[in-house]
C-alpha cells in the first residue's frame, strides 16, 4: 500500500522532498581557493651552489662575459703603458688606481648584469629567452650598472680620505699634530680598521650586486641597500660561496686549458717522420698568438692575475719547449694561423665560462640570503602562474579538476543540480515506497 501525503496522518519527509541548493565546489588547494594559492618561495640553500656549472653554461652568456673579460683586460693594460702616474707622486698614483680599478668593476658590472637578465630567466623556467627580449630588460639595469659600483667605490675612498687620510695628514702639523696622533691612535686604528672591513665588503659585494641589480627592478640606491645589506647580515655565508665558488671556476678553468695544451704536447708521441706537420702547425699557431694584441694582454694577465704563470694556465708557453724551426710556409702561414684562431676562441669561450660561473654563484648566493623577497612582484606573479598552471595540470590528468576553458563554479553547477533533481521527487508525485 503506498503512502499518500496526509493520509493515515503520515506527511512525508520534508528533506526528502526540498531539492539541495545549487552549491558550487571550488576547487581548493590545501585550505585555499585555487584562485587565491600562491605557491610558497623556494628555500635556497648553499647546496644550490653546485648548480652553478650547469647554470652557467649558456654559449650566449659565454660570448658576453669573454667580451667583458677582453674589455676589462684592454683597460687594464692601457692603463699600464699609458697611464701610468707613479713617477708623479704616491697621490697621483692612487688616485690613478682608484680610477682603474673603479673604471674595470663597471665594465664587469655592464656585461655581468646583461649574464644576470639571462641566468635570471633560466630561474624561471624561461630557457628560450631571445637577445632582443633580454636587451629590453637589460636596458632599465644600465643606469644601476653603472652607478652601484659607482657609488661603492667613491663610499669606500671617501670613507678612507675622511677617517684615514685626513687625521693622519692634521698628525703631521709639527708638535700638535704628532701628540694627538700619539694620543688618539687608538681611535685612529679603529678608523684604519673599518676602512679595510669596508674595502673588503665592497670587493665582496661584487660577487653579488649584479644578481641583485637583474633581479630587483626598482631604483639604483635602492639595488645599493640592498647589496650594503646582503654583504652586512651574512658575510660568512657569501665568503665561504665565494671560496666554493672560487673552487669550481678554479677546476673549470684548469680542465679546458689543460685541453688545449695537452693537444700540443701529444705531438712528442707520434713517430718521427709524422711529427713535423703537426709541430710546425702548433708552431705557426703561436707565432700568430705572440703576434697579436692578445699576446700582450696576456703578458699583462701573467704580471697581475695569481697564478696565471703556470703552464696548465698559459698553454701558449708549453709549445716553445719542443718546436724547432720548419721553412714549411704551408704549415707556418695557413694552418698555423687557422690553429691559432681556433684557440683564441676556444680560449675566450673558456674564460668566458669561468666568469659566467662566477655570475652564476653570485646569484644563487644572494637567494640564499635574501629569501624573503628574493624575487620582485611581476617576477613573482609570473613563477605563481607558471605554478598554477602545473598544478592545475596535473589536477586534470588526475581527473580532479574541470577542463582549463571552464570556471570552476561553472562547471560544478550542472553536476550538482542534475544530483539535487535526481534526489526530490516531483511536486504531483508521490513518494512510494
């Protein structure tokens, strides 16, 4: 026997019968809506450090950073031959190495930035990014190039002219002058001291200060506190990335020169007869070398760079100790010289490497001391999609979200409604049991 509404004193079911409010479902990412999740900032650690090899081998990067170093090095040696103010006094002479010296970190920081924009990319998943697009960038990042080392290095010559040079200049008045230096030479060295604490932070700071000028866009003071201020609380975790750092660029540099020279030192192994094309090739390749403005550049590197005076360091030298002299113009005057442009290049490449390694650990140095805000807010919205969009990708091949053209709230309504009417019944109809 059915039950009819209101007989036997029986009503139905009032939840049976009210059909379920149309609810949409949001799809949620831990207790967040979709729309609102943001994914958290990623924790780097020094171990990101070891990265850097493979970070820094972009063929791009490498041609800039060999045109920095070649311009860097052609400063240098100018100011050698031709700028050379020591017979002038010891005043004329240091002003002429703060000019130097400052002249070279803003050749550095000019190509190092522009390898910054494009490692800076690599970060975020944007492998394929093309010259034109990192000019643009790079275009707003100039004026910071230019003016942060700058600006370190006039604060560290002003702070050395005023706590340094200064008082030690008023000790000299004749009997004041030497009682007050005697008296207060306490406080003089304490001055000495933190002009050669600040010497070393600035020299520090180029480690680091072109990752911050490509990654944080805002004025070029600004990129100044920045870098005052991620030399100031970790110095000790961006010393001891610049000694790994050092390590790595070290290994590299010795791997790709040992290359070049170990090819010139197997010519002692072939039989006699074979030995004197291959010879007189490297030969020709090194008279070409010394023949260039190259050579002198290198002359220049062997007075000034640590170590540089090695044979693994200066394959160009090796060569000379078995070679005799050929009159073979073939070999002398084509391949020879073929050869030796062969390993300028390489050479360059190889160089220019090692500086993008150097880069490379300046960058990943700084996000591991600047977490918080490692990333500016357009770069940080752009790293916030790209992971939006894998999660939500990986939520459809899972079957746990709608397809990407529909809303959410949409595409859970007819669902929910087809539900509701599949659970009350008609309002003519009745139940049954």
């Amino acid at each position: 026997m059915s039950d009819v509404p209101g007989v036997n004193g029986k009503t139905p079911d009032a939840k049976a019968e009210l059909p379920k409010p149309d609810v949409a479902v949001v799809p949620t990412v831990g207790d967040k809506p979709m729309d609102e999740w943001k994914p958290e900032p990623r924790q780097w650690t020094w171990k990101d450090l070891f990265t850097a090899p493979m970070l820094a081998f972009k063929p791009k990067c490498m041609i800039i950073s060999a045109l920095t170093l070649l311009g860097i090095t052609a400063w240098m040696w100018v100011c050698d031959e031709y700028l050379n103010f020591s017979a002038s006094g010891a005043i004329a002479q240091s002003v002429m190495e703060w000019v130097q010296y400052t002249v070279a970190i803003i050749i550095f920081s000019l190509g190092a930035s522009l390898v910054a924009v494009f490692l800076k990319a690599d970060l975020l998943d944007d492998e394929f990014l093309s010259f034109s697009e990192a000019i643009t960038q790079y275009k707003t990042r100039i004026l910071p190039a230019v003016l942060v080392p700058l600006f370190l290095m006039s604060l560290m010559a002003g702070v050395y002219l005023g706590l340094v040079y200064l008082p030690v200049l008023a000790s000299s008045i004749p009997f004041i002058g030497p009682l007050f230096y005697a008296i207060l030479y306490p406080l003089i060295f304490l001055f000495s001291l933190f002009v050669v604490i600040l010497t070393i932070a600035v020299w520090l700071s180029v480690f680091v200060f072109p990752a911050i000028i490509a990654i944080r866009k805002h004025g070029w003071f600004d990129n100044v506190v920045d870098t005052i201020e991620a030399v100031g609380t970790k110095p000790h975790v961006l010393f001891g990335s610049l000694i790994l750092s050092g390590v790595m660029m070290t290994v590299c540099l010795y791997i790709g020169l040992e290359s070049i020279a170990q090819l010139k030192d197997q010519s002692r192994y072939l039989p006699t007869s074979f030995q004197e094309a291959v010879l007189t090739t490297e030969k020709g390749a090194s008279d070409f070398y010394a023949s260039t403005m190259l050579d002198k550049v290198d002359q220049h590197v062997l007075r000034h760079v640590p170590f540089a005076n090695t044979a693994s360091n200066n394959p160009h030298r090796k060569i000379n100790v078995f070679i005799g002299k050929s009159e073979n113009g073939f070999y002398n005057n084509f391949t020879g010289p073929v050869a030796g442009i062969w390993q300028i290049i390489l050479q360059a490449l190889i160089l220019g490497y090692v500086l993008n390694l150097f880069i490379s650990g300046g960058m990943l140095t700084y996000l591991v001391v600047r977490e918080d805000d490692y990333w500016d807010d357009e770069d940080l919205e752009d790293l916030d999609k790209l992971a939006k969009e894998l999660e939500e990708e990986a939520k459809r091949d899972q079957g746990l979200s709608p397809a990407p053209d529909a809303k959410p709230a949409e595409a859970a309504k007819p669902a929910e409604s087809a539900k509701a009417e599949t659970a009350a019944p008609k309002p003519d109809e009745p139940q049954r049991n």
